[in-house]
C-alpha cells in the first residue's frame, strides 16, 4: 500500500487496521518459515506432486508452510512439468479440531470478551485451511483435461494467499491464547470438493463462486464487529483477506467461463443449472454486490437463484 493514499480514502478505524496490517505483512519472509524444528521440505519434479504432498500433510501449518514454498518453486519455474499424481479423497488431517455437524460449532458474540472473537477466529482458521487444500486439489485432479499455464498459475497463487491466510489466523488465535485445533469445527465444508471431483467446470461454479463469493458478503460485517470490540490486529487481517478472496472470485469465474466458452455454453445458464445440481444449501441473500461487483461477478448469475 502506498504512503500517499489519500487521508481521506478511510475511515479512521478502517485507516488503523490497514496502517497495522501494512506494517505486519509486507515483508513475505519464506527463509524465515524454515528453522531446525520445523525443516524445509524435499519437493518432487512435478507441480501435481508437490500438491498431492500438500493435501498428505496432516499439520495445518506444515501443510502451509510446504504451499509457500510449493507456490515459489512454481513462480520460478522450478517444476519440470505440471505432471500427473491423483489425490486421494480426503486430504490428511490431524485429529483436532474435532469435526461436528455445523450446528455444533461453537458460535458467541464477537465483543471485547476474548471467547467470541477466538470462536470467530478459529471457525475461519477452518475455513482457510479448507480453501488450502481445495486449491492443491483442483490442481492436481484434473490435470487430464488440458488448461493453460495461467490456470495453474492462478490456483498456485490461491493456494499462497490461502496458506497466509491460514498462517496469520494461527497466529492470532495463539496471540489470544488459543490455538488452532483448540476447538470443534463443522464437518460439511468438503462435501463441495467430493460432489465435483469428476468435473472440474462444476467444481469452480461451486468453490470460488459460491463458497468464497459468500466470503464476501460476511466478512464486512466481522470486521466492523471487530473494529467496534477495538480488536483492530485481527480486523486488519480479515482486511487483508477480504481483499485477496475478490481476487480468487475472479479468477475462479475466468477459468469456469474458458470452460463454457469451450463447450459453446452460455455461462450465466451453465452455473445456475451446476448450483442447483451439486450445492446442497441455497445462494443466500443478502449479497455485497459491491464486493461481487469488483470480482467481476455480476448479479445476473445469482440473483435470479437467490434463496431458493
Ligand atoms: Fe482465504
Ligand atoms: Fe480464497
């Protein structure tokens, strides 16, 4: 972010959370990732490899750390090829947190009492490792069907924000007094990858834009929640990550149109059809247009499937 952002371009909460967030997450310091205890991986020849390695790490920050090395390798063109490696159904977890159905994830007002927001904070914690291992698998199970080198320039880039994400939550929760795995989290959020995994045009109709487009729509409301607790060093990094998940609504929507444009699919009719086939909830209003807008995904997709 530039110095010379216009005083007035923020609120003043809003101008203190991104100023923090500035001065704690510029610096992508990979060297620093890797020490005696926690080593530098071996990574294979091949990209789809290196994310069947990814999804068989069982430890959430293990499994983040190897993404930001795994996405670096790839922008420096370290992988011989994109390759061929089937994931396995299910990525490797550890046993905690435990996997309750969703209305079992404790959910408390988020307030200036610590409990709520390390609740919030640990549900997205989750949420982002989920996102990890969606990536690594959209990159490595359909590899069959061919796709340029941006698509897989895209998702590596998703999968790096993704295991950030994932990392800078950790931290907050363990700066709370918590941790990761310290609470029970819901059940539900692989069943989107497992009803697509044998068509890749349903699994992006689904994850980027269903699952992380509703990203968008909540995550203004936590972050004035946390900024009216005075809790501006977690609401600047759900900033930070409002920010980067438009970008993924994006590009998911770019790669799932080169997919319709291919089959001479109209796409607005394509992903209505795919929602009401393989998501189990409904598209729920109310949506951020706003937010939808600047991901280049209009309301004539999900507005005429809203709530239904
Ligand atoms: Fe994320
Ligand atoms: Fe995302």
């Amino acid at each position: 972010m530039s110095d010379a952002q216009p005083a007035n371009s923020f609120d003043s909460q809003t101008d203190k959370a991104r100023r923090w967030a500035r001065d704690n997450f510029t610096a992508d310091e990979l060297s620093a990732l890797f020490t005696e205890e926690t080593p530098r991986p071996e990574l294979p020849d091949t990209l789809a490899e290196a994310a069947v390695q990814a999804l068989n790490t069982a430890n959430s920050k293990e499994k983040a750390r190897l993404s930001l090395l795994i996405a670096k390798h790839w922008q420096e063109n370290g992988f011989a090829e994109v390759g061929t490696a089937m994931p396995a159904d299910e990525p490797a977890r550890e046993a905690e947190p435990e996997l309750v159905p969703p209305a079992k994830v404790p959910r408390r007002k988020i307030n200036r009492s610590v409990a709520g927001r390390t609740a919030l904070l640990h549900a997205l914690c989750h949420i982002e490792l989920h996102a990890i291992n969606l990536c690594w698998d959209i990159i490595a199970r359909f590899t069959a069907i061919p796709m340029p080198k941006g698509f897989y320039d895209d998702w590596v880039g998703i999968a790096e924000d993704e295991a950030r994400h994932h990392l800078m939550l950790c931290e907050r929760l363990e700066e709370l007094g918590s941790r990761y795995g310290a609470m029970a989290a819901h059940d539900g959020l692989w069943q989107a990858a497992d009803v697509t995994k044998a068509d890749l045009k349903a699994r992006l109709a689904i994850v980027p834009m269903v699952l992380e487009a509703r990203g968008l729509d909540v995550t203004p409301g936590m972050i004035e929640k946390l900024q009216a607790a005075e809790d501006f060093n977690s609401s600047a990094r759900l900033d930070i990550i409002y920010d980067e998940e438009i970008t993924h609504v994006a590009r998911g929507k770019r790669w799932f149109e080169l997919l319709c444009e291919r089959e001479g699919t109209e796409p607005i009719e394509t992903w209505q059809k795919l929602v009401m086939k393989y998501f189990r909830g409904s598209v729920k209003s109310p949506f951020n247009i706003e937010g939808r807008d600047l991901a280049n995904f209009p309301i004539d997709f999900y507005g005429p499937i809203a709530d239904l």
